[in-house]
C-alpha cells in the first residue's frame, strides 16, 4: 500500500496493538473497541456555540439526537444546518463517536448540524436505520423555526454508511418522500451492498475496513435485501434530480469503487458534483485527526464545500 506517512504510522500501532477485526467479534464486543479506538484517535473537540440532545419521537421509538450551533452565532440567528448520520457500518457509533466531527462541520460551514442517534443493526436491521433518519430529517423541516433552521438550506451529510444514508434521504427527498434537501455530502459511502466492484472484494488485511469486514457488516443489517435501492442507493432507477453533492472517497478501502462510480453517475445524470479523492488514505481517516494530519484537511475542505453548496 502507498499510503500517507501518518496513516502507516496509525497502521503500524495497529498491527501491533493486535487489534482483532470487527468480524471477529460479538457486535457488543466490536462497539467497544471501536468506541475506544474514537476516543484515542480523535483530537480535542472544538467548542461550538451550543450543544444539546434531545429525543426526536420515531414512528417505533425514541431518537436520541444531538443539536449543535457554530461558534461565533447567536441563537436568535436563522442558519442552515447539516441533518448528519454517523458511520459505523449500520452496527457501531453513536452521537459521541462522532461528536468531534459534528462539531469541526457546524463551525466550518457555520450552520446547525443534527445529529442523528438512529437503531443498530443486528438488533434493529434494515430499513430501520433509513426509518430514523428520516423520521428525524422530516422532524428538522418541521421544526425549522423552533430550532432556527433556514427550511431552504438543510443538508444531509454522513461518512460510511451514514454515506450511505445521506444517499438515501437525498433520494427520498427527490421523490416527494422528504421536503426539499439542498445539498448532500457523501463521505467515502457504502452505495452498493451487493459488492460487485473490484475494490469491494480485494480489500485485505492490515487496514481497518477490509472486504471481509465490510461484509460482516453489510450481512448483519441488509442480508437478503442487497438489491433494495434503499440499502443500495447506486441501484436506484435514476439519481437525476437529487441534490447537488460532494462525494470523497479514499484508495486504500473496499468502498472506493463504488464511490467513485457513483459521483460519476451523479454528474453523468444531471447532478451538480465536488469529487475529492485521497489515494493514499485509508477508510475513516476523517475521524483519526489526532494522527492523520490529512484528516484536518478532509475535514475543512468539505466543511467549505458544505457552506458553498449551502449557500
């Protein structure tokens, strides 16, 4: 692998930390490690101007959602916001395993960013995660006075499958199934549960997300449901009419094909498209700032796309 100096020193702690792969463990098991490797990984949160959680009330359940304001704002302020959903693979994560992100995208863009707390698979399988994301975008648009949102400059935004689930809500959204969505960031998302693409099945050993792991994932929230355009957005008839997007991909991870291949479809059917690549880093280094200096430039170029793209 020809990676970023950075991230094979991250690789290399790694190896030798002996970290056993997510598909060799009880989910239960896989979120701890996962949630410890966050917190280890991560650099110090940035202050914002507001933070707080709350309970949006889905159609089977409680939401848990985290609400933040960028610094320098007041609260009287109408702003647009970032409707987010964490990745994790449908299994891992939480408002807090994403916390610092939210915050480095509410002060980037300064907008609002809504966090999204949607059920885990295997507990919850799919679409329950699609249901909660958007119960909870919908629950945005109603609320846009209350929560002082700009109705006509909301995004959806995740990582991952929460990639994934951005697709998804912009979809929904182009159908009538959700008000208007403005803008949609897609970081390296899972697009295709099918895993046709050559990266999706060569993706070995020795980095975080490999192939074996991305199926552990994709089998314990979606199995048999592979083809659904709502578990594989790039198996949706058309994407034309979906909001204008930024789509990032990284080279050294099973997603990298089919994202790519899907901001190409994007802009081949009509969608206004920001495609960034990074060759040389691996799935998730957007939330290893604390060793991945590469990080803080991902997360500042697409924080600049998002306030762009919203206007």
């Amino acid at each position: 692998m020809n990676v970023d100096p950075d991230t094979q020193a991250l690789l290399d702690l790694i190896k030798t930390a002996d970290r056993p792969p997510f598909e060799t463990l009880s989910p239960a098991e896989a979120r701890e490690v996962y949630a410890a490797s966050r917190r280890l990984l991560q650099p110090a949160p940035e202050e914002v101007a507001e933070v707080h959680d709350t309970i949006v009330q889905g159609l089977l359940g409680p939401i848990p959602v985290r609400i933040y304001r960028a610094a320098g704002t007041e609260a009287y302020e109408v702003l647009p916001a970032l409707v987010f959903y964490h990745g994790g693979g449908w299994v891992l994560g939480d408002l807090d395993s994403h916390d610092v992100v939210c915050r480095r995208f509410a002060n980037t863009a300064r907008c609002r960013v809504i966090s999204v707390d949607y059920r885990l698979a295997p507990e919850h399988v799919f679409p329950a995660a699609v249901d909660d994301c958007a119960a909870v975008t919908k629950w945005v648009f109603d609320n846009t006075v209350a929560l002082g949102v700009d109705p006509k400059r909301v995004a959806a935004g995740g990582d991952s499958a929460g990639g994934n689930l951005a697709a998804v809500m912009a979809l929904m959204s182009r159908d009538g199934d959700l008000p208007p969505i403005a803008f949609q960031m897609l970081i390296y998302p899972a697009v295709d549960m099918a895993m046709t693409t050559v990266s999706s099945t060569n993706c070995g050993p020795g980095v975080p997300l490999t192939s074996a792991t991305m199926k552990w994932f994709i089998d314990l929230y979606a199995k048999g449901h592979e083809t659904d355009w709502r578990a594989s957005p790039i198996r949706a008839a058309s994407l034309a009419g979906t909001a204008p997007a930024l789509v990032l991909t990284c080279g050294v991870d099973p997603l990298h094909d089919e994202g790519i291949d899907y901001a190409k479809r994007l802009e081949r059917e009509g969608v206004r498209v920001r495609q960034m690549h990074f060759s040389d880093q691996i799935h998730g280094f957007i939330g290893n700032g604390k060793m991945i200096r590469a990080a803080e430039e991902a997360l500042d170029i697409a924080g600049r796309a998002l306030r762009l793209g919203l206007g």
